[in-house]
C-alpha cells in the first residue's frame, strides 16, 4: 500500500528528494528578491524570513532520502503547492505595478492570508516522531506556524498617509484630484519619482493591462491615468504608450508589444524619432535627454554615469533603421515640434525666469505683480521650471513679497510658493528663508483664496519632519482648524490635508486638541455630511487617538454613537475608518465598548467581518474579540 502511494504522489510531481530539492529552491528564489514595493515590502519581508525557518526541515527530509510514508510525501507535495504559491505573490509584489499593488492592498494581504493557510494545512499533521525530525527543528516549524496564525490576526496599522492620498486622487467628486502636491507626496510614498521607477512601473502597468484582457477597465484606466500624472510631474511626456480607453482592441494597439525595444528612447519608452548618443554611448531622443541635462543633471539616466562630456552625436544608423521598419510595418512615426525642447528654447526660458526674479525687487508695484503672476503660471505644472526658479534666486524675494499689505500680491505669491514648494529641495529653500510665519499670518487675514493656498502650502513644506515641528512651533495649527470650522469648501480640505499631515507628529497632536479641532471634525461627521469628508475627519480622528488627551476627548458618549451610525450605514471605506477608530478607543477603554454594544453596534459588526472590506474584515474581527473579553457580551 505505501508502495501504491509513493508511485500516486511521484506521478503527480515527481519523489521525495524531487519535491525537497524544489521546495529549497523556491525558498532560495524567493530569498534572491530585492524589490519588493514599498506598500507589501514588510509582509514580503517577513513571509521570506518565515519560509527561510522550513530550511532545517526539508534538510533533514534530504538525509532521510527515501525512507518516508505516503503520508508524508503528501505533506510534502502540498508544502510545495504552497512554496508556489508563495512565490507566486512574492514575485507579484516584486515586479508588479506599484499604483496597483497600493490600490488593491486589500485584495493582495488576503492573497497572504491565504499562503499562510496552505502552509499551515501543508505543516498540520506532521508526524514528526515517526519520521525522526530532530526536536529543535520540530520546534522551528512550529514557531513559524504560530508566527503565520498571529500574522493572520495581526491587526496591522494602515498607512493613512498614503491610504488618503490614494483616495483623492481616485475620487471623481474631489477637485484636488490633479494637485501636484498630492500627486508629488505620492509619488515619492510609492517610490514612482525617477525616470528609472516611471520606465518600470510603465512596463509592469503594460503587463498588467496585457494579463487583464480588458476586464476591470475601469481600475486599469484609473491606474493608467495616474501614470501618466506621475510622468507629467517629473517632466516626461507620455503620448504613445497607453493610448485611448482600455480594451481589447488596445492591448493589439500596444507599441511595447510591436516595436523592437532598441528603437524606444530609455527615458519615454517611445519611439525614437531624432536619437542621439551621448558621453556613455547610450542612445536617447534628443528632446528627451536634452530636457534631463538642462535640468542640471549630469548623468547618463541609463547608465548612471558621470557623462564626461555633454555633446550630443545623432545616431544616424539607428534612426534609418527606425525609418526602415517604420515604412515596412506602416508605422506612422510621432511628428515633433522642432522648437520645443530644444537647446535655444531653454535658453530663452532661463533668461525669462532671470528677468521676471530681478522685477520681484521692482519698485513699480504693477511690474511687480506681472512677475509673480507669470512666475506662479511658469511653476505650476513643469518641475523643470520649479528648479530654474530657485536657482535664478527666486525664493528669497517671493518670500518677502508675502509681507506686502497688497492681497491679490499676498494671494499670488502664496501660490507660486505653493507651487515651488512641490520639489523637495525648495521645501527646505522655503521654510530656511523663513516664509513659514509670513503663510500663517496669510492664512489668518488673507483672502479666501488665500487661506486656502497658505494652508495647501503648509501641507507641502510640513511633508518634511522638520518643517512639521517647526509650522507647530510658529502656531500654525489654531488657524488651521479655524480655516477647518469656518473655510470654504476647498478651505476646509486643504485645511484638513493639513492638519491630518501635521499630525503625523506627537508634539502636534496635543496641540491641535489644544486648538480645539474635534468640534469641527465631528461636525463633519454629523451635520456636513454632504461636504465628503467623513473619511478625511475619521483619518485625523484615528491619529489623534494614538495621544491620551486625544482619547479623552473623543471617547464621549455622543461620539460612540456617531461612530456606530456610520459602522452601520456608511460607505465600505466610511465603515472600514470608523471601526478603525473604535477599536483603538475600546481597546484603551472598555466602558466605550459596552457603551457601543448598547448602541447596537454588535449585529453590525459581525456583518462587517464577513462582508465589509479585507482591511475592516480585520479590524471587525478584533474588535468582536475584544469585546468576548468584556463582561455582558449579549
């Protein structure tokens, strides 16, 4: 009979020291990845750390060589079945497209969930002493057994930094969907801001579309648009790439699939239309590399290397090649503008961008007020232009410029910072040249309008950590929940983007409860529903209950039954955010969970964990523990 059962299982995938051999190489395989995306890169890290335990095992198991039941070649078929698996997901959030992996974060933890039950089921019923596994290494497996059922049950902390900034630029109602701020923020959270990580994720997001066949157009098209963002905000022009609605036909259109690699310049990934070979012997479109040297860069983008000169050689072979296939395949090649891009082009821009900082220090206010107008236009959309700025001396005028008793001056100039601040390095320029208490008295006194750009600007120098020590210090945060309980419309997002970013630090979390910022957040939950901002309010809402005062504040009765009604009528992600949030407050008090059980939150609860979304499935579930533990569970 074992005999029968050795031969079943060989057929199905080969013997013993077949599967051990595999099993050890896909756990080396596995632990040769280095790319794992920053939104799994912790669970990606940990699983390998976990298979990497199962080593001494199937060491032992190649010693035993074939002295084994049908019982254990089962075990170990079905380990391997999950090694695959494994790799499977480990490989995807390797390779796979960044802004898709950070969208769909829900759906890929469940796919880890499910990895870690093969492995359990695989491990379950090992008989250990019959087979002769050494005690340590039986004690090894099963450590890594109870790591996976607690990695399964770990109620992991989302980041809401990112999780808010994916919901707003994916929302159709929100108006700050195309706010380079946000989409810079972005950007650099999912590591999407080189032109080396925009060239990946375009040939993940190919892959993807390809893998798709036009099925979830919807999402694919949102991750397409949010590509093409990302390449505006770094100065690369997408034109060809993903071009037209997704569908089936457009997977036929897609070039990646049809033109020879060679001939797509390594910056835009599209054709080639005038290649030019620079220091390295690397080939580029000539208006492509030549917008990368005259934003003061110095390397070859292929390569990385210091060019040592920066002449350009036209690449007259391949550009016949390129011509060539074009005429056979019918390929109608781009049509370029000649003039722009070019060197002479640039030139002209820089000595604008001189002429127009030198009039900041006008004396005639009119000459004045049309530099800083062109220089908000010039800097709005082209990180190029945001550079050029600041290394022309831009900064330290505009600066100045805010103290003007001038609105429509204060308004403007406010702006252009705004603008400015996007690049990183002007972010530091900015706060140094000391604009930060000019922006707050702004956002005091100015216009609306300029309320509402001072506290966007806020929110983009407060990315760095220092600068959200330093907006705190100044007293920044009391006019910001001003602007959040009495702003407009718009003044009441950028205000509460603001305030969620400033928040991120401990020191200003006492000082925003200080300021008195949860009237104002729990009105938007309760009387401005319509304004849409339940999910920002339960964001800042969920920091501030990591801060004693915090919880002391919010842990209200009034406050418990707010929670409740959106737990039992919200959106899923209205839902997801409030039992984040009650859950924090019960586990630090559990008179609040037995006053959420009076409010009927129970029912509501265990409808969430079998229906609600991956992330609240989770966060429900804990809570139902936690409230097993209290005394009068119904």
């Amino acid at each position: 009979m074992e005999r029968q059962m050795n031969v079943s299982v060989s057929s199905k995938g080969g013997d013993e020291s077949d599967v051990v051999k595999e099993s050890m190489e896909l756990i080396e395989t596995v632990g040769s990845y280095v790319g794992y995306r920053k939104t799994q890169r912790k669970e990606c890290l940990s699983l390998v750390r976990r298979l990497k335990l199962l080593v001494p095992l199937l060491e032992e198991f190649r010693e035993l060589g074939t002295s084994v039941s049908g019982e254990v070649l089962n075990c170990l078929a079905d380990l391997r079945k999950a090694l695959l698996a494994a790799k499977k997901l480990l490989k995807h959030c390797n390779y796979g497209s960044k802004i898709y992996l950070a969208l769909e974060g829900e759906a890929v933890m469940s796919r880890f969930h499910a990895v870690y039950d093969k492995l359990n089921q695989a491990l379950d019923g090992l008989p250990y002493d019959e087979i002769g596994i050494s005690v340590e290494v039986k004690e090894q497996v099963e450590l890594m057994r109870m790591q996976l059922k607690r990695a399964k049950r770990r109620t992991d902390t989302q980041d809401i930094e990112l999780a808010m900034d994916m919901m707003v630029v994916f929302s159709k109602n929100d108006d700050r969907n195309a706010d380079s701020a946000i989409l810079e923020r972005l950007a650099i959270k999912l590591e999407l801001h080189t032109v080396t990580d925009l060239n990946e994720e375009t040939l993940a997001v190919r892959k993807l579309v390809k893998g798709r066949g036009g099925h979830n157009a919807e999402s694919i098209q949102q991750i397409i648009d949010l590509l093409r963002k990302f390449k505006q905000i770094t100065g690369i022009e997408e034109k060809i790439a993903f071009d037209g609605p997704v569908s089936s036909k457009s997977l036929q259109r897609c070039e990646s699939s049809s033109i020879p690699h060679e001939f797509l310049c390594p910056i835009t990934l599209e054709i080639m239309t005038d290649p030019v070979i620079v220091a390295t012997g690397q080939t580029f479109e000539r208006e492509s590399i030549r917008k990368w040297l005259d934003s003061n860069n110095r390397t070859c983008p292929k390569t990385g290397q210091t060019l040592n000169h920066l002449s350009l050689a036209p690449n007259f072979a391949l550009k016949n090649l390129i011509q060539q296939w074009c005429e056979k395949n019918n390929f109608e090649l781009p049509k370029k503008d000649p003039y722009f891009g070019s060197h002479e082009s640039s030139t002209v821009l820089m000595k604008e961008i001189s002429f127009l900082v030198q009039n900041l220090s006008s004396c005639q206010l009119d000459v004045q007020r049309e530099a800083i107008g062109k220089i908000r236009m010039l800097s709005k959309d082209n990180p190029d232009n945001r550079i050029l700025i600041a290394d022309s001396g831009g900064i330290p005028p505009l600066v100045r410029l805010l103290c003007r008793p001038d609105s429509k001056i204060q308004e403007h100039t406010v702006t252009a910072l705004l603008n400015l601040s996007i690049d990183e390095t002007n972010k530091r320029l900015i706060a140094r040249e000391g604009a930060i208490p000019a922006i707050i008295e702004i956002l005091q006194n100015g216009t609306d309008k300029a309320r509402e750009n001072s506290a966007a600007a806020l929110f983009s120098l407060s990315i760095i950590e220092e600068n959200r020590e330093l907006v705190g210090a100044l007293k920044g945060i009391p006019p910001l929940v001003d602007l959040l309980r009495h702003g407009t419309i718009r003044g009441k997002k950028d205000a509460a983007t603001a305030l969620f970013n400033l928040s991120l630090n401990q020191a200003n979390k006492s000082r925003a409860i200080k300021a008195g910022i949860i009237p104002p957040l729990l009105h938007l939950l309760e009387d401005d529903k319509n304004l849409g901002m339940i999910d920002e309010a339960l964001s800042i809402l969920l920091l501030l209950t990591s801060h004693p005062e915090g919880r002391n504040e919010i842990g209200k009765l009034s406050f418990i039954e707010i929670l409740v009604e959106i737990i039992r009528s919200g959106t899923p992600k209205n839902k997801e955010c409030a039992t984040s949030v009650l859950l924090v407050l019960g586990l630090n008090n559990s008179s609040l969970v037995l006053a959420a059980l009076q409010y009927g939150v129970y029912e509501h609860l265990v409808e969430i964990a079998t229906s609600g979304t991956n992330r609240a499935q989770r966060k429900a579930n804990s809570l139902l523990n936690h409230m097993s533990k209290c005394e009068h569970i119904p």
